[in-house]
C-alpha cells in the first residue's frame, strides 16, 4: 500500500519568476500526462523571514496537506517577506510539491523539482509506460566522477562528508511514475583528514535508510542529497549535471579533481587534491582589493544614455506635441549653441522663464549641455520677485523666450565639468523672508533616480506627469525620473494643474502610470476620481513636499487596490535633493493613521540628534540631519548661512550632515516619524500644540474629507493669545453643520490643543505648488446669535456668569447663544472661567463642560443642574 | 490583539487567548464576505486558531444596495490579517449570486488546501430597507432574499457535497436576530434572515448522517469596530434615518446586558461551532445579543 501523499520542498533558484514556473510547469504536466487535469501553481507569501520558525511551520503544513481527489500534484511556491524586493519580479522561495502517492512516488517529485529548478528538460523525463529497465552496475567512471565531486563540494564547504546522489535503475513505480530508468542510491564521501583516494573510491554507494535490498531500490520518501549525477544515455556512466544551477562548484574544477583521482597514486592524502587551477590559484591570491563603485554620472551624460538607447521613442509630450529622445536631444543641443553665442559659459547661472512646455524641458537640459547651472524662475511668481532672485543669484542670462535661443553657430566641443559639479539652484522661501538658492549638482539627481529605479520599477514603459512649477523641486524629481529612466513626460500646463477634474482627464487620456501630488493637491484629485474616468494605467503615486495625513487614503484604495497601484510617501527637502526617505502606503497604515514617512533611501541617511549634535535616546524626537548622497553643495552666496545648515558629520570626516530645522524621530525598524518644523512648536504652560495631531483626529472624523489647522498667537510668550482654528472639508454625503465635528475632536484631544473653531469649506485653497495655502484661509467662521438676545437673563448664576464671560473675553454683550469659543475663547479662557466662577461663588467649571455646552446658555443650564 | 475585534466594552468574553491556539490546525475554512465586518473578524479568529483560509467578496458595487460592499483593498488586507496570523490564504473576488463562481471558488479551494472542513455563510446586506412592506419593489426583495438567503444555499451547494463525500465538515449561517424576531421596515431582510435559520435546520437535517453539521449564529447589533471597517449599523442607522449614535443608543438601552455586541464575540461562537468542541451541535441557533431576544 504506497503513502498517502509524498511531499517535497526545494529552493528556488532567484532568477525564477512565477510567472516562468506556471508557464514551465503546465507544459511539462501537458507532455507527461497529455490531456489530464493539471496541477496550478499556487503562490503564497509568508510575512516572515526564510529562516523564522513561522516559515519553518508553515513550510511544514503545506507539506502535510493532502492532495485534493482526482489531483496528481500539487505545486505550493512560498515566498518570503526577507526574499521580498517590491517590483523586481523574482525573488527567493521554496517549492512544497506534494503528489497523490497512488499515483506518483517520491523519485518522481525529485524529477519535477528539476524540471521546474530549469536543470532537466522536460522532455529529458521519461513517464512511465512499458517494461522497466534491466539492472546498471555501478561503474568506475560513474564512482570516480562522483568522488570528485565530493572533494570539490568539500573544499569550498569544509564539510567532512559529503553525500551525492548516483543514478541508479528503478524498480517498483506507481501508474504514473517519472523517469523509470533513473532512481537514485546516496554515496557519502568521508572526506575527513587523513583518508586517502583508494578508500574514497572504495565507498559503496548506498541506498537510503529503510529500503529493501541492496543498491537498487531507493526508499521512497527519503530526502535526496542536494548533489545529483545525471544518468548517462543507455548503459554509459554517470555524467555531471548540465543546468545552469544544479552544480554549486565550477564543473572545470570537479573534472580537475577527477583527472587527479585517474591518475595519481591510490595513496594520495585527499587534501593533496585540489580544484583550483594553477591560474586561479594566482587569481585568489591577487584579490582583496574591491572594484570601485561606478563614478556617479552627469544629468545630461545619463540622458545621452536614453538617447542613445531609443532615440525614437517619445520622451516629451505637451498639449498635442510630442518629441522623440532623439529630437529632444537636437533641440537641446541647438540651444546649448545659442546659450554659447549668449555669452553663457561652464559654470554660469542661467535664468530659465518659462511656462511648463516642452521648451522649459529642452532649455534645462541645454543648460546642462553648456555645462552651465539652471536657475528656474516661475513665470507665475510676480515679476519683481524674480527680477530680484535672478539678481541676487547673479545669472548670465534670463531665457524668456526660447526661438533666442535657435539659429546660432555650434558651440567650441569642450570637456564638461564632473558630476560634481552644480546642475542648478532652486529657491526655497526662508523663515526670514528672502529666498535662499540651493545649489544642487549634477550628481545628486543621478543619485536619486538610481536609488529607486529598481524599487519603483521605473521603466521606458511608463509616462510621468510634470505638474509642478519648476521652481519647486517636486519637477526635478518629475523630470529627470521620466527621463533617466527613458519613460515618457507629460507637461501640465498650468491651468490644468488647478483644475483637478482637468487633471484627471489628463491622466485618463495619457494613460499616466507615475504620478507625484503633494498631499493636499492629492486630496482634490482623490475627489475628482470618484466621478472621473478610468486610471488603469496608474501604477504609482509618489507624494511628498507636505506631511501626510493617511486616513482619508481608504477610500482611494477601494477603488485603487494597492496591488494594482502603489502609493508612496517621501519625506524631503530642497536642500537634499528631493526626496529623504520613502515608505509604501497601504490600507493597513491608513487605518492605523501611520505617519511614518519611511527609512532613507538607498544612498541617503538619516540622523536625529540633539542641539549638540549628539544622538537622542531610541524613540525620542530630536532635528532631523539629513547626510549621504542628496545633501546639496550650499546656499548660493550665503557662506555663513551654507555654514550653519551644512555641518560636518561627526562620524564621517568626509561627509557633511544637512541640518532640516525639521522634528523628527526614528522608530526601532529604522523609519522616520515627521513631527513638524522645529520653529512651528508652539506652547501652552508647557504643552506642545501638535497642529499636525490635531488635524489627525480632524481626519478620522468619517465626516471629514481634508482639514487643515492654524496656531496664531502666542510666539511673543503669551499663553492666553494662542489660538487654534481648524478648516474641514465635508466627505461625500456627510452634512455641512461643524458642531459634531468640534464635539468629536473635543472628545479626543487634551483640552489645549481642542479647535476655538471649526469653519467648513468646500475646499482648501492651494498655493502655485499644490500646498496648503494658509495665507488664503478664510477668517475663522463664526455662528454668533443672529440677533442681539432677547433679554439677557439676571437670575443667578446667568447673570454672574454673562459677567464672567464678559470680563474675561472682552466683550461688550453676549446672549444665551453666544458661542464661547467664537467668542475668541481658548483654553487659558476657559481655566480663567472657571476661577472667576468659584471666586464668585459659582460652582467650578471643568474646563471639558465648556466643550461640551459652549453657549452661555447651555452651560448656566448645566451649572444649574449640577447645583 | 491590536484593539481589533474586541473592544473594550467587551465584558466577559470567553475566547480564545490573546496568541491565539491551534483549535482548528490543519483545517481549511471558507469565509464569505471576507473583505470587512464579521467576514474579517470571523477569518482572522479562525486563523489564529489555525486555519487555512479561502477568502471571498464581492468586491465591488452591488446595483441596487444604497452603500458600497467591501472593496479588493479591503479583502487583501483582511488576507494580509490572516497571513499575520499564520494562515495560508487564498482569496477570490465572488457574488454569492452566482453559483458558478462559488464553484470555481470552492474547486480552487480545494486543490490548493485539499479540502474545505468548514463554512462560514457571512455574506449579506442590510439595505435597501427601511419602509414597509407594501412600498417594496419587486427588485429590492428579489436582492435582499437572493443576496441573503439565496447566497448561503448556494455556497452550500458548491461545498456540501465534498463535506459530506469526505465525511466531515462544519457549516456556520451568519443569521441575525431579524432571524428570530421582527424588526419595523426591514421585512425583507428579516424574511432572508428568518429564511436562513430555517435552512439552517433543514440541512443540518440532509447531512447529519455525513457527519456533516450546520449550524446558524444569530448576532444581536453589532458594534462597526474601526480595524475591522465594519458599517452595518451604520448603514441599517442611515436606512432608518436615524444618527448612528442614536440608534447605538437605542440598542444598548433595549439590551438586557446594556452593551452592543462586539464582532469578537459573535467570531468566537463561530470558532466554537467550527471546531470539533460543538461535535454534537447541529441545527442549532447559537445567539449573541446580550439577552435582545430573551424577553
């Protein structure tokens, strides 16, 4: 009676993806078993390491399941979450095959493990039909080649024995057995000191333990060696293995070691063999040194790349315009020659002025090409503002209008300058008020676009969108990571870019698969989404340039599921070169309302340290340093600025640490929590106030779609005057009325970080670069009684308390229905209240009951009540 | 437990410990409506008693149910719950109302796991409701009985025959208390509910001799606990047109046990009823609604 069921686990090769496997395993059931019903390749991913005891339970249990009535086989491919590399189709694993054991025996599942490992054709394999095979003696040449290759397996593992499985005919099959004429019995070398050749070759091979008989009929069941010998064709002998990853060891060198077995004394001491060539010997010896990294490339050196790669592919598309790589490389060229004739040579600024279209794209890369530093300056921004930055920057020229650019003798050829050297300057608004250029080379943005390349998967298959100014850095992340990665950039123009359902449509109809929103604009788009058309090509959603609130994500991944569109946020900043640190968005961190913006990218680090530059203890905040290879060269002109911000790196003499002025902490796996700017912390009586904690539980409101928070007062050290005001923007169907929302999140928060008020708006209004626009927030809603009360009521304690409430606010009349926090109220309001009511011999006032009964006439109710 | 499925008005629960046991190790399950709600904490309490999981939604729109169903988001993170837990998943996209894919889903069930040893009858929804009989359409009855009641059947049609050829098996109908009683304004759903308590019987009745038992849970109003998305009270709340903290309201006040019901609690009757501890359970009504029906 055979077992039940025979199961089998083997490793995979890297290279195998699953796609390959299903395909390799149908064709090979087909060939076999022509017209049956074929085994499926199921695939699972196990959330833990290769080598956890989970995976080893679970390798376990799916060796233990039985095989479904009427199935042969079944192929189980586990995954694991170390093997895991997000986009790269092939990753590690193990194959659990298990076959029904009435029909198929162990050796069999050994056969299909090869088939599908890629080491054995499948139509090298023999099912059974007919008579089986006379015995095969074990030969010398079979025993001799066996042998070697156990010394040679041995001298790369110091193992001292080694087994190897050897051919042998088979006997007993089942009906629908594989490979009749190969069986396999085990030869263990004893490798151990002191042995010599003739006893090695004097090593019978064995059948595995349990098997009736001698040599000839392996046990069932039994685990195979790793190492195989292939049968030989008829009666010859064994042969090694000819896939790519049966051998573990060089076959030149086990065919070395064999040669030595032929034809040295049978006396030999086994460690005098030895498998390495004279040469690689040699070669062994030399090495120690490591190959150096490749040198980090220009921007305009990694575009010829593409160029020449696929110079008719579309690189550029704009309105209905499309240019291919190749003729976005002439025209560039043709302006580099104009920029030349302009005076403009290696290493001066120039101006760039232009709309977003295709010549912004062509001239930035001109600049480059005339190995020159580009200074982009948004032709939205008021015209004495850029007049005043392209000043103080110092550059050569202004480009406003690209046809000067055109017709112009070509350039003098000449040696450009290394990656190091600055690609351009981008301004960021200072705390002080004047812009500061931040001078980034060439060699970070390569940098950038190589540490995600393989994580995103960025290919030539994708189209991006250019929706960002170029005078924000979101475009240099847009443009170079289409470009250098040979995909396709769509330019918004910029009235698009502020229509969110025009945006959409965009989307749709160029079939976008790489997006980059800041959150907020984002927002807008996830509202558009759900009336606008099909985004079936989106593949990946990059946010960054603001904080990221992930609650209100859910509903764009029940429509978007994450497997067919990731979502990505990326902490970073101008002075880094784009991006920090990313982190994969699911529907598990938005539910958790995770604010984790990542670990650092493959290049970058990530440091939080104290104000003397010392690290904070685990889980603490602490400034956020930013070291590695996006830290810029320094703010342009401003030596003693570029010196406080750019500091050295105390554990690295050649690296230098970006300070972020930014609040962060580093959780235990690594990833990067974002507190908020350092200069924002405001404090009541110690508290911090966390705008960014308070808009939080805003979020989580089911009634709420955005919200934005604003913290006025109080920088000048009073307390009282801080004053928090909150902006919702209902969810679909959820009503317009504020008060449950203020009712919830005073449930929610400590008392001094609770809302003064909660004005609702349609929606929040966005800067030029899709940010929240603070400075364009309404004046706080306020709901005060329409009409003067009717007769302000005298009896205790409404009277006492009109009074309270007028001394401490500041206001002249208030009627029943006054609302105290529109009244201006805030917490210190609120503690002030409370004091004055039991010096006049009301009963106190918990701070929360104002929360909960904010009218004047509420609250005398329930201070009535409670009397 | 991560604040999940039992929250902290829980009094009393009987379930399994926080880590989790192996009560139902090497046993396959098949939860319908899986994405969300019950579906989700009935499939993550039953892989962390052990069980392998096939996970089915409908994933998408239903025309004619005033809310959205779960989503394919919702169920890969339910498998990814499960995973966690140390289950092997298989998960498919399945209306209830279409026989061919159950079997499909139950076919593939069973090649990957073997055998299918329990069933958990979930899938339901609770609106279009909220008026009386007579201002029903045709259509809005023919879903909710199809949905509700015609779901289970068919499940039981694609997975009964292998429970009772293998000689074992466990079948759990997720009812209500509209099952056992009335409620104003939702007459259908309480004719599907009603409708399933009986199925319920009359099967148990057709595989007793196959060793195979069914069984219906009758849950009482069920908290919308936040991890698991669940928005049935929502939802029944909206087609009463009451603020859902009201009817919340309601509902405590009218239960003897003064809580609502945590989907925790109504997922431990059920791993009770799938494991071997209920052998001699079968055609039962299991309730958990903190004494709604007792008086």
């Amino acid at each position: 009676m055979p077992p039940a069921h025979h199961t089998l686990t083997v490793s995979l090769p890297p290279t195998v993806t699953d796609t390959a496997l299903a395909t390799a395993l149908a064709a090979a059931a087909e060939l076999w078993w022509p017209g049956g019903r074929h085994p499926r390749l199921w695939s699972e991913t196990v959330p833990a390491p290769a080598g956890s005891d989970t995976a080893a339970r679970r390798r376990a249990a799916e060796a233990r399941r039985p095989v479904a009535p009427g199935h042969r086989l079944r192929a189980v491919l586990l995954r694991y979450a170390d093997g895991l590399r997000a986009g790269a189709a092939a990753t590690d694993g193990d194959l659990v095959l298990t076959a029904d054991g009435s029909a198929l025996d162990a050796r069999s599942l050994r056969l299909v493990a090869r088939v599908l490992r890629g080491e054995l054709a499948a139509d090298a394999v023999t099912p059974l039909d007919g008579p089986l095979a006379p015995d095969l003696r074990l030969d010398e040449e079979t025993r001799r080649l066996a042998a070697a290759l156990a010394v040679t397996v041995g001298r790369y593992t110091g193992e001292p024995a080694v087994r190897v499985a050897v051919p042998v005919p088979a006997l007993d099959r089942p009906p629908y057995a594989l490979g009749a004429l190969d069986g396999y019995a085990v030869l263990t070398a004893d490798l151990s000191p002191g042995r010599t050749v003739a006893e090695l070759l004097a090593t019978e091979p064995v059948a595995p333990a349990g098997a009736p008989g001698p040599l000839l009929a392996p046990a069932e069941g039994a685990e195979p060696p790793a190492l195989e010998l292939a049968a030989g064709t008829g009666a010859g002998p064994a042969t090694l293995p000819t896939a790519p990853d049966a051998l573990p060891v060089p076959a030149h060198q086990v065919e070395h070691v064999r040669r030595q077995l032929l034809d040295g004394p049978p006396g030999t001491p086994l460690h005098r063999l030895d498998p390495l060539t004279a040469s690689e010997s040699a070669e062994q010896r030399a090495l120690g040194t490591t190959p150096k990294a490749p040198a980090p490339l220009r921007i305009d050196e990694a575009l010829a790349a593409q160029v020449a790669a696929r110079p008719d592919a579309a690189a550029l598309t704009a309105g209905a315009v499309t240019l291919s790589y190749a003729e976005l490389n002439d025209r560039a060229e043709e302006f580099a020659d104009g920029l030349y004739a302009h005076g403009v040579r290696p290493g001066d600024l120039v101006g760039l002025c232009l709309p977003r279209s295709a010549d912004l794209v062509v001239a930035m890369l001109a600049v480059l090409k005339a190995d020159a530093v580009h200074v982009p300056l948004d032709p939205e921004h008021p015209a004495d503002r850029r007049e005043r930055t392209a000043r103080d920057a110092g550059v050569r020229l202004t480009v406003g209008d690209p046809a000067a650019l055109t017709g112009h003798p070509p350039r003098p050829a000449g040696e450009r300058r290394v990656a190091g050297a600055p690609a351009y300057v981008i301004h960021t608004s200072g705390s002080t008020g004047r812009p500061k250029g931040v001078l980034v080379p060439h060699a970070n943005v390569t940098a950038l676009v190589d540490a995600v390349r393989d994580d995103f998967g960025l290919c030539p298959d994708d189209t991006w969108t250019c929706f960002h100014s170029a005078a924000f850095d979101f475009s240099v992340w847009e443009i170079w990571g289409a470009l250098l990665t040979g995909g396709r950039l769509v330019l918004v123009d910029h009235w698009t870019s502020r229509s969110p359902e025009d945006f959409h449509a965009l989307l749709v109809r160029e079939r976008v698969s790489v997006l980059s929103q800041t959150p907020s604009a984002f927002t807008q788009l996830a509202a558009a989404d759900r009336t606008g058309g099909d985004l079936s090509a989106l593949r990946l959603v990059v946010l960054g340039g603001e904080p990221l609130d992930t609650r209100p994500l859910l509903g764009w991944f029940d429509r978007h599921p994450e497997d067919r569109c990731r979502l990505v946020n990326m902490y970073g900043i101008t002075e880094t070169t784009v991006h920090v640190t990313a982190a994969t968005v699911t529907r598990r961190e938005a539910l958790a309302g995770s604010r984790s913006v990542g670990r650092p990218l493959p290049g970058w680090s990530v440091r939080v340290l104290d104000a003397h530059g010392r690290p904070v203890p685990p889980g603490a905040p602490g400034e956020i340093h930013v070291g590695g290879a996006g830290v810029a060269l320094g703010y342009l002109n401003r030596p003693a600025l570029t010196a406080e911000r750019f500091v050295p790196d105390p554990l690295d003499p050649a690296g230098r640490l970006y300070r972020s002025g930014d609040l962060g902490r580093l959780g235990p796996d690594g990833a990067l929590e974002h507190l908020g700017r350092i200069d924002d912390q405001v404090k009541v009586r110690g508290f911090r106030i966390e705008p960014g904690e308070i808009r939080h539980v805003l979020l989580e409101d089911p009634a709420v779609s955005a919200a934005a928070v604003t913290v006025t007062g109080g920088r000048d050290g009073d307390a009282a005057a801080v004053r928090i005001d909150a902006y919702v923007v209902p969810a679909p169907g959820a009503g317009e009325d504020p008060g449950p929302v203020r009712e919830r999140a005073a449930r929610l928060l400590p008392a001094h970080m609770v809302p003064a008020t909660v004005t609702v708006l349609p929606v929040l209004p966005l800067t030029a670069n899709g940010k929240l626009d603070a400075a364009r927030l309404p004046a706080p809603g306020t709901r005060r009684t329409p009409e003067p009360a009717a007769a302000p009521r005298e009896a205790a304690p409404d009277g006492v308390l009109a009074a309270i409430w007028r001394d401490v606010l500041g206001v002249a009349e208030i009627g029943p229905d006054d609302d105290f926090w529109d009244l201006g109220g805030n917490s210190l309001y609120a503690i002030r209240i409370g004091t004055l009511a039991r010096e006049r011999g009301l009963p106190g006032i918990p701070l929360r009951q104002l929360y909960l009964t904010p009218t004047l006439g509420a609250l005398s109710d329930a201070l009535a009540r409670e009397a | 437990m991560t604040g999940g499925d039992r929250g902290p008005a829980a009094d009393g629960g009987t379930g399994p410990p926080a880590g989790g046991g192996a009560r139902l190790a090497g046993r396959t399950a098949l939860v319908t409506g899986a994405a969300r709600g019950l579906g989700r904490a009935c499939a993550l309490a039953l892989a962390r008693e052990g069980a392998d999981l096939v996970l089915l939604d409908v994933a998408g729109e239903l025309p004619g149910v005033p809310y959205p169903l779960g989503s394919a988001s919702q169920l890969a993170h339910t498998a990814a719950l499960c995973r966690e837990a140390g289950a092997a998943v298989l998960t498919r996209q399945a209306d209830v109302r279409d026989l061919a894919a159950l079997e499909a889903a139950a076919d593939a069930a069973e090649e990957r796991f073997g055998r299918i040893d329990v069933l958990v009858n979930n899938a339901g929804i609770a609106a279009p409701s909220g008026r009386p009989a007579h201002e029903i359409t045709e259509a809005e009855w023919q879903l909710m009985i199809d949905v509700d009641l015609g779901g289970a059947w068919r499940a039981i049609r694609a997975v009964g025959g292998r429970m009772a050829a293998q000689g074992s098996g466990s079948i759990v109908n997720i009812a209500s208390t509209a099952g056992l009683v009335g409620y104003r304004h939702f007459a259908g759903y309480v004719a599907a509910k009603h409708g399933l308590v009986g199925l319920t019987k009359a099967v148990a009745l057709d595989y007793a001799p196959r060793k195979v038992r069914v069984n219906a849970v009758c849950p009482g109003s069920v908290r919308d606990d936040a991890a698991m998305e669940g928005r049935m009270l929502a939802e029944i709340a909206r087609s009463l047109e009451v603020p859902v903290a009201e009817h919340e309201a309601a509902f405590v006040r009218d239960q003897p046990m003064n809580a609502l019901v945590e989907p925790g609690d109504v997922a431990d009757a059920v791993l009770w009823l799938a494991s071997d501890e209920s052998r001699r359970v079968t055609g039962s009504v299991v309730t958990v609604d903190g004494g709604f029906t007792a008086r």
